[in-house]
C-alpha cells in the first residue's frame, strides 16, 4: 500500500450529482450578478436588487464549497506507506459517520503493542515510561518500548486498562505477534501495612504496636492510627515509617521496654524474645 493510494470509497452517485447541481447553481447565480451589475451602471436597476443577487452568488459558491468537500471525503486514501491490516466493512454495507472502515498499519511509525493491565499495575505509570519486551517463541531479539498511550477506563468484560507501547523500527517484528513486558520497578508510594496479629488495645481508629528498637534491642509501645483492614494486614496511616520493626506476635505477652532478640524468619529481619517468643516483621506498603 503506497501513500495516496484510494482504499475505499462511498457511492458516488449522489455525491456527483449534488456537486454538479451546486456547480449550476453556482454559475447561474454569477451570471445573473453580472447582469444585475450591468443594469445598474445602466440605470435601469436599483442598488438593492444588485445586493441581492450578490447574497444569492455567495449562498450559491458557499453550496458548491460543501459539495466539493463532500466529494473528496467520499474516499479514503492511504496517509502514508503501510499495510492493510483489518477490513471493518462490507462492500456495499451502510455504514454511520465515524464508523471505522480499515485498519492501517503505518511502516514509518514503526509498530505498537497493546497490552492489558489491571488497575493495580496501571497505577502510576504515565506515557514516556520505558519498559523492556520478550518474546516468547524467539521472533525478535528482547527490546526497549515506551509507554504511548494508556486507556482512560476500563475494559467492561475484563476489567483490565489498555496500555499501548512504541516499538522500534525492527526488521523482524510482524503484526500479530505474541510479547510478553516486563515493566520498570516502581518505588512504593502505597498506605503502610502491618500484619493484623501486630496490633493491640485498638478502638474506633487507632491501636498499639509493639515497635522494636534495633540499638536497645528493646521493643517500645507505639500507638497508631489505623485505616482499611485488608487480607494483607492493618493499613496504618500515622505513627509508624517505612522500615520500623514492628512485633507480629504475642503482643500480649510483652511488657514496656522488654528485650528481644532477632531472629530471620523466611528471609526478612523479623524478632523475637526467648519467653514468649514474639515476633516482629518490617512494615510494608500495600499491594
């Protein structure tokens, strides 16, 4: 497919005939202004009748200006170098204004891979960010993409938001291909979570944590203020920061100040005291 190449077209038989009755029109209002003007420099008319011919001249060119437009619109043509990668309708079918016809893949734009997200992974990514992308069957060689595009809602069957990413220009990708994007990591801006068992005495929106004091080693009562109560633990809105120690069980058995010693539980830092064996985990942002 060659730029300006016509891809389809409407009917045009009535589009042509309109333009050629505008065209009369247009022409036998001019002439008639030009005769009205004669007759003035005559004296044989007034200067009202050749004002209104004048209005009629231009109501007549203004209908032929709609015409022609109407003819170039009835076809569509090939903005650029390309390939037709979808036909949307029928030879013959009626179709409403807007419907889409083609579907046009763009050789200089190089090519574009959609990719549903849900609404968690969507959050705060933004156009310009890059992201890497595999493919899984070896068609091409794993390359960077750039965020173009990001769906302002959601799919109403899958739930999930459309992000488009740029590909470059490379020689072996192909329409239709499967990738797989592995997108950046990014830093945690969600609401602190702290397991359930951690908290203690906790009423209306507020509790108390036993908070572990890694150069005491001791654990020191911390009341905060508590939001949402999820399957990932208590959300803590105030009274702790990202990285404290918090003891995750046992709380009852804990006294102000009382000494603990650390222990590594599934690979993170997590405390605990020989009687009565609590334990602390680090606070963690939520999913």
């Amino acid at each position: 497919m060659a730029a300006g190449e016509r891809l389809a077209s409407l009917d045009r038989t009535a589009i042509d005939a309109a333009a050629m009755a505008a065209d009369s029109r247009a022409a036998q209002a001019a002439a008639e202004l030009s005769r009205q003007r004669t007759l003035l420099r005559q004296g044989w008319v007034s200067t009202a009748r050749v004002e209104s011919a004048e209005a009629a001249a231009r109501a007549a060119e203004a209908d032929r200006t709609a015409a022609r437009f109407t003819q170039r619109l009835a076809s569509i043509l090939a903005p650029a170098d390309g390939i037709v990668l979808a036909r949307l309708a029928e030879p013959g079918q009626t179709l409403a204004a807007g419907t889409p016809v083609i579907l046009l893949g763009e050789f200089a734009s190089g090519f574009v891979l959609r990719v549903p997200l849900s609404a968690a992974d969507v959050a705060g990514l933004e156009r310009g960010v890059s992201a890497t992308v595999f493919f899984p069957d070896g068609a091409a060689s794993p390359m960077a993409a750039r965020i173009i595009e990001i769906a302002g809602h959601a799919d109403p069957h899958t739930g999930t938001f459309q992000v488009e990413f740029s590909l470059p220009d490379d020689g072996a990708l192909r329409s239709c291909l499967i990738a797989n994007v592995q997108l950046p990591r990014r830093r945690s801006s969600g609401p602190l979570m702290v397991p359930v068992s951690a908290l203690f005495a906790a009423r209306a929106d507020e509790g108390f944590v036993w908070r572990f004091d890694p150069a005491s080693r001791k654990v020191v009562a911390a009341m905060v203020t508590i939001g949402a109560i999820t399957n990932r633990g208590v959300e803590v809105q105030f009274g702790l920061v990202r990285g404290d120690l918090v003891v995750a069980a046992g709380v009852d058995r804990l006294i102000e100040g009382q000494r603990v010693q650390p222990v590594q539980t599934q690979g993170s830092a997590t405390s605990s005291a020989a009687v009565p064996k609590p334990s602390a985990a680090p606070v963690s942002p939520a999913p």
